[in-house]
C-alpha cells in the first residue's frame, strides 16, 4: 500500500528523533579503568583541607564496588558538570584568598580547579554516590601546568569532570597524564597513577 509523503515524512522524522536520542542519551561506554598503584603523598592543599574538615578524610567506604553506569548517571555528571562549571567563576587563589594552594568549597562563587572538583564531589555524594567512585585526582595537562579533576569511577570505567570542559570524557580521552587520586577505601590517603611523575601542585611526602 503506497503511504502518502506526509506519512512518509512523519516516518523520517520519528526515525531521526529516535537516532538523536540515543545519541544524546548516553555515550559509547569503552572507557577503561585507571592502574593504579601503592600509597603516595598527599597534596599540601588537601592535607590543609583534610585539618579544616577531618570528618571528610577519615570516609572508609562501605561499598568499594564501581557506580554502575547507567543513562541516568550519565545524565547526572553531564548535568552536575556544567552546572558546577557554570556558578563557579573562575580565579586563582593568590587572588581570592592571598595565597596558593587553598583547597575548599567555592561557596564564594569563586574557586579554581580544586574547588569545582571538591563541589563535583559534594553534590554527587548528596546524590547518593559512594565517595570510593568520587575521587579527587591530580594530573598534568599538556603544557606541563599542574591540574585536578574529578574521577567518576563506574563499572563502563572511569569518567572525568573538569572544569575546563563541561563535556565528561573517559580519563584517557583527556589527553592529561594522570599522577595520583584519593585512595577509594580510605579518602585521606593517596595512590599513585602508572609511573607519574612527582606533581607540579605541592605535597606532603
């Protein structure tokens, strides 16, 4: 039976619209998991954080499994990302506190690299999210600057917030060399990432 062009049309159109939604619904999950290695130094700035806030650095996680991931978890830390990036303005501690390394809540509106992830991880973890899969992690971007993300562990591997993409990409998508995140049994202790080199932000050894 012939079909008129507006029945063809109509066709098309819901063809197309169930093609862009499973584009935007979720990626193609192929990332892998990040090898991690033996304890490290701590940053200097969250060891300062860790005296202001020592309930936050003593979290043993019950549930050390990876998030499953899902759409709606996709949906979360693409949501999450560029709302964070969006109300947090940026600007360096030197200008917003007289001083380096400060590591804390941008509650100011105002905060660098630090300070998006530490909000990244607050909202999520409100969310429900296990603090074992919210990891706080050190890397050198390619022009050798040191830099923090966010690293979203899940059972498709583990995911990047960054503050200077609202796009959340596989860690080795990122083109960063990854050198150390939280440790995901204890979130005061620190495990290095493959043979990174020692990290340009300050630490305590």
């Amino acid at each position: 039976m012939n079909s008129s062009p507006m029945a063809r049309m109509l066709r098309l159109c819901a063809v197309a619209g169930l093609a862009i939604s499973a584009h935007w619904a979720a990626p193609a999950w192929a990332a892998g998991a990040m090898t991690t290695g033996g304890l490290t130094s701590q940053p200097i700035g969250h060891y300062d954080f860790c005296r202001a806030h020592p309930s936050e650095c003593n979290i043993r996680p019950d549930n050390l499994a990876p998030a499953k991931m899902t759409d709606g978890l996709w949906r979360r830390l693409t949501s999450v990302t560029a709302r964070i990036n969006a109300a947090v303005k940026p600007i360096s501690d030197l200008d917003n506190y007289g001083k380096d390394e400060v590591w804390t809540y941008p509650d100011n509106g105002y905060g660098d690299c630090e300070d998006y992830v530490l909000e990244k991880r607050r909202q999520l973890y409100r969310m429900g999210m296990s603090l074992a899969d919210l990891l706080i992690t050190v890397v050198r971007k390619p022009d050798g600057e040191g830099h923090s993300v966010l690293t979203v562990r899940t059972d498709k591997g583990d995911y990047v917030l960054d503050n200077l993409t609202d796009k959340v990409k596989a860690w080795d998508e990122t083109g960063y060399r990854f050198l150390k995140r939280q440790a995901i049994e204890n979130t005061g202790r620190w495990v290095s990432i493959r043979d990174g080199q020692q990290v340009l932000v300050g630490s305590v050894q």
